[in-house]
C-alpha cells in the first residue's frame, strides 16, 4: 500500500518528541498523527485522574529501602481529586489531623512524596530515584525524618512538613503536570529550612525524571549534589544566585 502521508523536515522530527513537522495528506495531518494525538491525551487525562495507592508505595518503600524513621502516611486539605484539581491552593497545605502526627528531634532532611498530577509518575520513578538516593544519604550521615506520603499535595506541602519537623532541608518527589509527550515525569524539589512561608523562589527544583528523560540514577546524583549545597550554604532557590558550582566544588574537596 502506497503511503501518502508527506513529511516536511523530516530531520526536525528526529531531534526532538514534540509534535512538530507533521506528516500531511493535502491539507490535512496524516490520520496516524491525529489518533496519537488522542491517545497521548488519554494517557495525560488518566495521569491526571488516577488515585495513588499509598498503602502499596508505603509497602514497596519498606520492602525495598532501608529507612532508619519508617514511613508516615499524610494528606492535604483537599478532601478528594475533583477538589484538589479546582482548589490547589487546599494541596499546599496539610490537614490537622497530619500535622498531628508529626513531631520528634530535628533532622537533616525529610522526603515528601506526594501523588501531585500524575500518579503514575510516581509509581514508576519516586522509588528508583530513593534506591540511590537514600543509601548516599546515610553514608554521608544525614539524618532523615520519616519518609512522608502525602495524598492530593503540591509542592509547597512540603513546607508545613519539614516545619513541624524541624527538617534543614525538604525533598519534595512529585508526579508533574502531564504533557503530550510524557504522562509519568517525576519533579524533584528541594528547599533549604522549609516553612510555610517559603515561596517557589527559595525552591531549586529536578524534572524530567521518566523513562525517557532524566533516568534516576542520575537524577539521584544531581540531587544529592544540590542537598549537598544546601547543606552547605543553608539556603536555595534564588537566594544562592550564582554560588551553585562554587559551592558543589567546595563540598567536593
């Protein structure tokens, strides 16, 4: 069967997963690329919508990683999906009846992960990325809190968090807003004395982490870096201005 379809730039597709230079027939795109087209929105939908099973991550963490505080399970204020979907100022902040549980001795750092808009990706990457994170972390002798799971949070629910914990510094492993060309990239953000005062620009933030994109061996090495300079400039965000890889040398030496 002869394919009529004309690609234009054939080479431009070649350099990148957006949908540019698309296969044409006359005036029309190629009807392979509108049926990707919504199956990539289904996928993004889905990504979405999906509950995370926190009982299951709760059980594959303890399994597969040594944790020295356990694991504690949290939500947000937003009661259900279609409320922290409308209202995402709700996801940012942690219900009373979390905040609650905890407390202790103050740490060096406290995990986050929170479900955020792609549960998937967190299924799929939270955990590789801790295999290898964790493990440098506790070599370095860094202290860590519980590792907290947090239902229908954003990324600033690591604030209130690693607050009440008395936490140097927050890891916040979210699923990221599903696009046309990924549903399961994981972001990764860290803050340096969170509180809930703390806005986007005290944050340093590691996305891309999925199977095509930043792979999670290496995104557990940048972040171990950047906690590293935090740690020892004991702030991030825009407040390091050009200091990184000065600092990143000086850990180093």
């Amino acid at each position: 069967m002869t394919d009529l379809a004309r690609t234009r730039l054939p080479g431009l597709r070649a350099l990148t997963p957006a949908r540019v230079a698309l296969p044409t027939v006359g005036n029309s795109i190629a009807t392979r690329e509108v049926l990707a087209f919504q199956a990539a929105h289904a996928l993004a939908r889905d990504a979405v919508h999906a509950p995370l099973d926190m009982a299951e991550m709760e059980r594959r963490l303890k399994e597969q990683l040594t944790l020295p505080a356990g694991t504690v399970q949290l939500r947000s204020n937003a009661p259900d999906r279609a409320t922290y979907l409308r209202a995402p100022h709700l996801g940012r902040t942690l219900h009373e009846d979390s905040a609650a549980k905890l407390s202790g001795e103050a740490c060096d750092l406290v995990i986050v992960i929170a479900d955020g808009l792609s549960s998937k990706a967190v299924e799929r990457n939270a955990l590789p990325v801790l295999q290898h994170l964790v493990p440098a972390l506790l070599e370095l002798r860094w202290t860590l809190a519980p590792v907290a799971l947090v239902q229908q949070g954003r990324v600033a629910i690591g604030d209130p968090i690693g607050q009440r914990l008395r936490a140097r510094c927050s890891l916040v492993l979210i699923g990221e807003r599903p696009g046309l060309s990924c549903a399961t990239s994981l972001g990764a953000y860290i803050t340096a004395h969170p509180r809930v005062e703390c806005n986007d620009a005290n944050r340093v933030c590691l996305s891309n982490i999925h199977e095509t994109g930043l792979q999670p061996q290496e995104a557990a090495m940048q972040l171990l870096e950047l906690l590293q300079v935090a740690r020892v400039a004991g702030r991030t965000g825009a407040a390091l201005g050009g200091q990184v890889h000065g600092l990143m040398a000086l850990e180093s030496d």
